[in-house]
C-alpha cells in the first residue's frame, strides 16, 4: 500500500525506541505480526460470507446456509478462542503499545509511508472499538435488539445492524473502511517483517496487490452493508 519511491527520515514511522531492538522485541514483534495474519485471513472470510446476504432471504439463503455450516464445526468454541479472540486480544494489546511508543511525524515528515503508518495506527484504535462493539452486541451484551442467534442469521444480522440510524449509516460503514484498510496495509508491512519483499520493486507490486486487496475486502464488506440498507426487513 505504501510508495517506496520516499526516502525514508530519520525520524520515520517505523522507528521506535532503542530496546525494541532486543531479541524479545523481535519475537513479539513476529507474533504481533502472525496474529495480524490470522486475523487477516479470518476478516476475509467474514466479510466474503457476509456478502452473500445480497441474496436476501429466501428459502436457498446462501448466507443461512454459510452461518450453518460455520456452526456445525466440531470444537467452535476451541477454534473460536485458539484462531480468532486470543489473536486478535494479542494483536490488539501489542498494536496499542506499538501506538504508544511509535513516532509517526507526520506533519514533520510527510511522506507516504509515514502517512500509510499514521492511518494504520488509527484505523487500529477505530477497529478496536469497532470489533468490541461487534461482538458484545452480535452475544446480545448491548441489548436483545442487537443480538445475532445462528438459527436465523439472515433476519438477525439484518435487525441488528440497523438497530438504529448511527450503527447503519456510521459505526458500520466506518468499521469496514477501517478493516479493510488495517487488513491491506497490514499485509504490506507484513511481507517486509518476514523479510519476503526487500528489494523496492518487490515491495511496489505487492503494495498493488494489497491496494487490489483493499478494494476487493471492501467491495464484499460494502455489498453486505448495502443489501442491509436496501432490505431491511427479510423473513425471520
């Protein structure tokens, strides 16, 4: 997502203190790194299954069917809490110090890949809020308007994000931007951690791909909010 073509100051986004040099920096930096991937690699999922509820309800509903088929795992709860809550606690925990600590500069050095951090740093705080949100509403801890139950995904997912003008028109359509955003530029600065993009070109084409990433995340996330928008009313 980020131009390469900047030079980089000295004083850039990615430099943070001294003593994140330690070699106990560099394994929490690789697993911060790594839960961000799994993370990643869930929200696509979520977000390509959540565009399916375009085809509303009916007595086929593909988006009923994925949710039951989810719902059938063996273990869900196992794999729920191993491949998605406690990666995403850890990447969220270490993300905020990251924040903390970091020196994005952006009105001192306002090159592209400084800016491209500035914005993956906020879109984290965003998101934080945003996936709390989501999922103490969807577990019916912010009210029984809001709670999503599995038997009937399509109605409930339906009531829920349209609960009232701000969660429809604000917290949702903000929430996809900001993940999906996270998601490509996290990407990017990913393969550079893992050391798969050191050459200037390699990192042009991948940010190309994340760019392509970016917009494809964000066309499935927005297909669902629209359908949502445009039927708010499906069968139960």
């Amino acid at each position: 997502m980020a131009s390469v073509t900047d030079p980089s100051p000295s004083h850039s986004a990615t430099q943070l203190s001294s003593s994140k040099t330690a070699p106990t920096h560099f394994l929490l930096r690789r697993l911060h790194s790594l839960t961000g991937i799994l993370f990643g690699g869930y929200l696509i999922v979520h977000l390509v299954v959540n565009a399916t509820l375009a085809q509303g309800a009916k007595p086929d509903d593909i988006y009923q069917a994925q949710v039951n088929k989810i719902h059938s795992l063996p273990l869900l709860n196992l794999i729920e809490w191993v491949f998605i809550y406690l990666p995403i606690l850890y990447h969220t925990v270490y993300g905020i110090w990251i924040t903390v600590t970091g020196q994005p500069n952006v009105g001192q050095y306002p090159f592209s890949k400084n800016i491209f951090y500035f914005f993956q740093r906020l879109t984290a705080l965003i998101l934080m809020l945003f996936i709390a949100f989501h999922i103490f509403a969807m577990k019916g801890l912010l009210g029984d308007a809001l709670v999503f139950d599995p038997a009937h995904a399509t109605f409930t997912a339906t009531r829920s994000l349209t609960a009232n003008w701000a969660i429809e028109f604000v917290v949702y359509p903000l929430g996809i931007l900001c993940a999906c955003y996270h998601l490509a530029n996290g990407f990017w600065t990913a393969a550079i951690t893992w050391g798969l993009t050191i050459s200037r070109g390699a990192q042009k084409r991948w940010g190309l791909v994340c760019f392509g990433l970016f917009l494809m995340t964000f066309a499935f996330g927005m297909t669902a909010w629209l359908s949502v928008v445009l039927h708010p009313n499906p069968l139960k």
